[in-house]
C-alpha cells in the first residue's frame, strides 16, 4: 500500500479476498475512509494496481486488519481477480 501521494510504502498479507475488496492483516490501523493505492499480487503475476479505500478495522486479537474496499475497479483488474478466485 502506498498513499495516494506515492510516498512511503507498507506491505500486508490478505486474509481474505473478493472482486470488491480485501481484509488485510495487520496490527497498524488507517483510519476508516483513508484512501491509498496499492498492488496487488496473485501467484506471482504482474502486480494489479487498485485504488481503495478502508471500511472498516478490526481489532480482534486473532484477527486484527483491517477492511479494504477497491474503488473504482477497471475491468481487466476485476477479471483477474475473478480468475484468481475461481482456480
């Protein structure tokens, strides 16, 4: 993840993955509505570049992350996705 001046970058693992968006784990929060972009890497493919946006963090401690919601999403990027969750 990247925010949406380009500066600084952090990595996260995903727990969970759909065509709207991602649970991402981590210990440090955004706040809900941060906006930020990122890129997204399915089995070693070209990264996919998304723009997004968090709704909502949690703070379990066996699950701690936060929620992430990408928007806009072209096309090519959905179906990627599509195609990595239906394999």
């Amino acid at each position: 993840m990247r925010d949406q001046s380009g500066a600084g970058e952090i990595e996260f693992d995903t727990l969970d993955l759909s065509l709207g968006g991602a649970f991402v784990k981590s210990e440090l929060f955004f706040e809900i509505g941060d906006q930020f972009e990122l890129e997204l890497s399915l089995n070693g493919a070209t990264p996919l570049a998304l723009h997004a946006r968090v709704v909502r963090t949690s703070r379990d401690e066996d699950r701690p992350g936060m929620g992430i919601a990408f928007e806009p999403m072209p096309d090519a990027v959905r179906n990627a996705i599509y195609e990595f969750l239906n394999t």
